[in-house]
C-alpha cells in the first residue's frame, strides 16, 4: 500500500465519480482471479498429502496414442476371404483370447509417455493389408497380434460372441489406460503447481527480503550522512570556537598591551610633573633665600650706617657710643646668628624637602612596582582563567564527543535490534502467512469471503491513504504557495521602502529647493511625515491606520473597478491631511502608469474628506500629517 501511495502524484485530486464508477470492474477481475485460485487447489498431494495448487499449463501433456490391433494371418495353409476390406483376420482364423491379452496387457500396463510395446520376435508378422492401407499414423500403437494355429472352424454365433466379448475386454482396457492417464496428468498437473506456489513464496519472500534490504540500506546510508553531516557540524564549531578563543586571546593581548603602554605614558607623564615642581619649588626656595640674603644685608648696611652717623655725631656721649657700640655689636652677632640659624633652618628644610621627595619618589616606585606586581598578578589569573575556560571546554567538547558516540552507539545497537525484531518478526509473519493459508485450504469458503472483505479492506485502505496522501500534498502545496507569496510580498515591501526612500530624498531635494518659492504659511507648518506602518510617535501610527480603514472599508473599489483591468504598477500616493482632517494635497511618488487609475485615486481621497481632526497630543506636534501608502487592487482597495 505504501508503493501505491508513493505512485500517487502531489496534484492527483480526489477520487472522482467516474473514478467509483470504474471500480466495479477491479473487483471483479481481482474476484475472479481469486476464485480460479481456489478452485486450483488440489487435496491429497503425494508428499505429504497437504493441499496445494495445481494450473493446467503447468501439467505435461502427453497425447496417449491410440490403440490398434492388426490380425496377422500368418502362413495359413487354406485361404479364406477377409472379413472386411481394409484388412483383418480371415473368417478362418479367429485370433485365440489368451494371446491377445498377454499382447494388449503390456502396451496397457506400459507408460504412457515410453514407447509402444514390441512384438515377440520368436513369432514374425507379416502385414495382411494392401501396400496403400498398410501404413499408420505416427501416434498410433499398433498391436500385432500373431496368428493362431488353423483350429477347426466354429459356428457363426460363437464367432460373433467372441467378437463382442473381445471388443469389451479392449474398450474396458482403453477405458482403464485412459483413467490412468488422467490420474497422471493431474497428479503432475498438481505437482507443477506446488512448484509454482512454492517458487512464487520464494520469489515473494526474496522480493520482501531485496526491499527489506534496500530499505536497511537507506536507512544506513542516511545514518551515515547524518553522521557526517553531525561530525562536520561539530569539526566547524570547534574550528568556529578556536577561532573565536583566538580572537579574544588576540583582542585581550592587544588590550594589556594598550593597558601597558597607557600606564607607561600616565607614568611617564607623571614623573615629568613631578619633576617640573621639584624644579618649581627649587626655584622658589632660592628665591626665599636670595631673599633673607639681601634682607640681612640690607640690615648690615642699615647698621653700618647708624654706625657711621654715631661716629659723626662726636664722641660727646663716647661711653654711651661705646654702650650702644656694644649694644649693637649684640644685635649684629644676634643678628647674624640669627641669620645663620634661618639659613640652618632653611637647610634644614632643604633636606627633609629632599629626604620627602625621596620618600615621594620611592613610594611612587612602590606604587608602580605594586601596580606592575598586581597587573602581572591579574594578567596571571586572566591567563588562568582563561585556561581553565579552554580547558573546561575542551572537556565539554570531549564530552559531548563521547555523547554523542554513545548515543552513534546506541542508534546503532538499537538499529541492530530492531532488525533483528524485524527479521523475528518477518519469520513469525510468514509462520503465521503458511498457517493461515493452511487454515484457508481447510475452510475455503471462510478464506474466499475473509478474501473478500481483505480486498474491500484494502481498497478502501488505499483509498484512504491516497486521500491523506493527497490533502498532505495539497496541504505541502498551499504552504509552499502561502511561503512564496509572502517571500515575493516582502521581497515587494523592500522594493517599495527602497523605492519610497529614494522618492523622499528627492522630494526632500525639491522642497529644499523649492523652499525659498512657498508662502510664510506653508513654510512654517509644523510637519509629520509616516512612511509604512511603523513610527516612534504612536499617536501618529494609529491616525495614519484610521486613515487607511477608512479608504479600504467605504466601498470605494467601484471607482477603478474598470480601470484596474489595465496593466498597471501599483501607484504610491503621498496624502497630506491638515489637522482639522481635510486635504491638503494628494501626491504621486510612483504612478500607476495609466492615467484613469490616478485620477480615480485623487477622486477617492477627496471623496472620503473630512477625515477626522487630529488628536490633542498629536496636534500639540504637527499642523500637517503626510501619509504615504502603496495602493493595491485586487477584489478591494489594500493600502500598504
């Protein structure tokens, strides 16, 4: 049944009327060919004595020669007139009843198929007959029967009785040679049909074993490429995520490595900073000490010229000179020891500046050491992890390897053992095939009509399967159909969005041109624009699909219900509606190519106006909404 199914064209419909109508004679002829089955069994074989099928063209036919006996009148010494004109025994002569019994027994006795029994040869016969009448057919048997010694001629009446009584005897022994026969015609007849029967089961059972084996072997071939493709599947991941773990180890050394070279300008940068303010704050202390110098020297001339003025002033108060000489001698001491305490002061902080600039600069060289130390430690850990990560997956690579042997493994195995299921169970099938056909030659009647009902169980079966068949194939069919229109549909829409944003450009370069020619009224309107059926601004989608129901759902289809027979290209229609829902303008980006067709379409956007005012959201935004749809005739208006 699955062959039948197979043979089924996709595009085959249903079974029709004529279809049922033309079924009666199947049944019939599958009836009748049924029935000369049956009555070809033959009972009582002689193997075993089970039944078994037997067809006439299987029997060998022999034709079983006819049977003629010849009166040989011998030497007989008195001639005597025959008793008929093609020859026979003289009516002298009556062949003894003995004789032509043990003549006739052996070619009665002999097989039918060997050769006729021969004559003896101690008694030679001569033919009585003319040389005209004396020669046979080819298939007749000849039985020459030798003549008796001349006995003392009988009466008529007993010549007659002997006459008929012999003519019985030789039809009574056709009669039996013709039984025997027949019984060996249909004992070989019946033979030849087993032969046939059984080699018919046997081409049958090699015929099942051949699509059995045919059918392992595509199993096993698809096994085989599903394998392969599988091992591919899995070669190209692994190169896929060798690659990929490359790409990372390539991109995160390209990034330590930025990482290195930034740190190493950040320190570069900073040392110079630092640098240039040690130099700064050198330079500032050297001043400050430039300066106390020429302070302390400004003090020293200060007092060498109150020393000049106390000698000019005489030496009138000399001891009180000699007092205050001393006096300021005191100050200059303390004031040089003062001034070499700042300069100690001042060295001083010269080195603890230099003692914490060394303190700086090592810390900073702990610093980077430890950053250096704590980066080399990170790097360190990222490469462990990353080895972990690689190995972790290797691991699960190999594991998954290992699956998917095991489950190769197991497919097999449970291959192996549905075959072996499938073996026990076609020898339990023909088992179960010989006793039901065992069965069926035991009670005929039940077989013909279990036949019968198989038959009708079958073709409705097929009937059933060739529907199924049918409606997947129509169903394959539909999808296929469904998946290409929505393929050319899309395919459509990207041309139209191309096509849209290339008329936008251009409308765009044209407005821009045409900008300075508008009034002060247009060029300040505030301008929505919805190109398709998407949009950030939602309140602006749900006026453009208002728009858009009310064009497809007002029965404006009649107005090109005439023009639309014309070849055309769907037309893409730029609508510009103010916010008070009437119309502003009605644009073409793309024309349908035939002039009716846009003209109709002016006509209809103008005949649905007013639209409906905008909302208060959206006309807090725009003064004027552009729609723009591409306009499709089919059994209605669908905008797009």
């Amino acid at each position: 049944m699955s062959t039948e199914a197979a043979q089924i064209q996709p595009n085959v419909p249903w079974p029709s009327q004529g279809w049922q109508r033309e079924r009666w004679p199947v049944g019939l002829l599958f009836s009748v060919l049924v029935h000369a089955l049956l009555l070809s069994l033959t009972f009582g074989g002689a193997d075993f004595g089970l039944p078994g099928l037997g067809f006439p063209w299987q029997a060998r036919r022999v034709e079983v020669p006819a049977l003629r006996i010849v009166l040989d009148p011998g030497s007989a010494t008195t001639a005597e007139p025959p008793l008929n004109k093609g020859g026979g025994s003289p009516a002298g002569q009556v062949p003894s009843t003995t004789t032509a019994m043990a003549a006739a027994r052996p070619a009665l006795n002999a097989d039918p198929s060997g050769p006729p029994a021969p004559s003896r040869p101690s008694e030679p016969a001569e033919p009585a007959e003319p040389a005209g009448k004396s020669m046979t057919p080819p298939d007749v048997t000849t039985l020459i029967v030798p003549p008796t010694p001349a006995q003392p001629a009988p009466s008529i009446e007993a010549e007659r009785r002997e006459i008929e009584r012999q003519e019985t005897e030789r039809q009574e022994a056709v009669k039996q040679a013709a039984a025997q026969q027949e019984a060996a015609r249909q004992e070989t007849a019946r033979k030849e049909a087993a032969q046939a029967a059984a080699a018919a089961k046997v081409a049958k059972a090699e015929e099942a074993t051949r699509v059995e084996a045919a059918r392992l072997e595509a199993d096993r071939q698809e096994a085989l490429r599903q394998d392969a493709v599988r091992r591919e599947a899995a070669q190209a991941e692994l190169a896929r995520l060798e690659a990929q773990q490359q790409d990372i180890a390539r991109l995160e050394e390209a990034r330590a490595e930025a990482a290195r070279t930034e740190a190493a300008r950040a320190d570069a940068t900073r040392l110079e900073i630092e640098r240039e303010e040690a130099t700064r704050q050198a330079v500032v202390r050297q001043e400050a000490a430039d300066a106390a110098v020429a302070a302390a020297a400004a003090v020293a001339a200060r007092i060498e010229a109150e020393q000049q003025e106390a000698l000019r002033q005489g030496a009138a108060a000399h001891q009180q000179a000699a007092l205050r000489e001393a006096a300021r001698a005191e100050a200059a001491r303390q004031d040089v020891a003062r001034q070499e305490a700042l300069r100690a002061e001042a060295a001083q902080l010269e080195a603890r500046r230099q003692e914490a600039a060394k303190q700086a600069t090592a810390r900073q060289e702990a610093a980077q050491q430890e950053a250096a130390r704590q980066e080399t430690a990170r790097a360190a850990a990222r490469e462990e992890a990353e080895r972990q990560e690689a190995a972790r997956q290797s691991a699960a690579r190999q594991e998954a390897a290992r699956q998917e042997a095991a489950q190769q493994n197991a497919a097999r195995q449970e291959a192996a053992r549905v075959e072996a299921e499938r073996g026990e169970a076609a020898k339990q099938a023909a088992a179960r095939q010989d006793a039901e056909r065992q069965e069926a030659a035991r009670q005929q009647a039940a077989r013909q009509e279990a036949a019968q009902q198989d038959a009708a169980r079958q073709d409705a079966a097929r009937l059933d399967a060739a529907g199924q068949e049918a409606a997947r194939a129509d169903a394959a069919r539909r999808e296929a159909a469904r998946a290409a229109e929505a393929q050319r549909e899309e395919r459509l829409r990207a041309i139209g969005r191309q096509l849209n944003e290339e008329a936008d450009r251009r409308k765009a370069a044209e407005a821009a041109r045409e900008a300075s020619n508008l009034p002060s009224s247009w060029s300040t309107a505030r301008r929505g624009r919805i190109f398709g059926r998407s949009d950030t601004n939602a309140e602006l989608v749900l006026y453009a699909e208002a728009w858009s129901r009310k064009i497809e759902l007002n029965m404006t289809f009649d107005a090109v219900r005439e023009a639309v027979k014309q070849p055309h290209t769907d037309p893409v229609v730029m609508v510009a509606i103010r916010s008070d829902g009437s119309v502003e303008s009605v644009s073409f980006v793309r024309s349908s190519g035939v002039a009716a067709i846009d003209e109709a379409v002016r006509s209809i956007v103008q005949s649905q106006a007013n639209y409906p005012a905008f909302q208060p959201a959206l006309a807090r935004e725009y003064d004027v909404v552009e729609i723009r749809r591409t306009w499709r005739f089919d059994m209605a208006i669908r905008l797009y």
